[in-house]
C-alpha cells in the first residue's frame, strides 16, 4: 500500500468537513431568507418605528448573517 492510498482510506475528515460546510452553508442560507422574508412582511411604519428604511432591509440582513459566527449559528437548530 503506498502512502497516498493509506493516507486516502484512514483519513474521512476532509469528506466529513465538506458535508459539514455544505450543510451549514444550506442552513445560513435559508435562515438568511427566512430572516428577509419576515423584515420584507413589516409595513413601512413599521419599519420607521425601528429606525430602518426598506431599501435597507437586505444590507441589514447580511451584516448581522456574516457577524454571526459558524458555531453561534449552528447552535440556533
């Protein structure tokens, strides 16, 4: 057996890390939508009362998505 092929068939982590990411990353996507979706549901007033404007909505969205670290975010599911 050479060293790549044992390396290959003892080593599942980088498989692991992939699906991992793959799901994380599904998961942050959708609760990114989720999050836009319900912001986009509040009536204009609304959002005055908050102190947001509506063209804001998605820039506010992805601010707070990328402030919120992988394992703060996997902890919310």
């Amino acid at each position: 057996m050479t060293h790549c092929e044992k390396t290959a068939s003892t080593s599942p982590a980088p498989a692991l890390s992939l699906a991992v990411w793959i799901t994380t990353f599904i998961h942050r996507q959708r609760y990114r939508q989720a999050a836009l979706k319900n912001m986009r549901r509040l009536s204009d007033r609304e959002l005055h009362d908050i102190g947001i404007d509506r063209r804001d909505i998605t820039a506010l969205v992805d601010r707070e998505m990328s402030r919120m670290r992988t394992d703060e975010f996997r902890s919310r599911f």
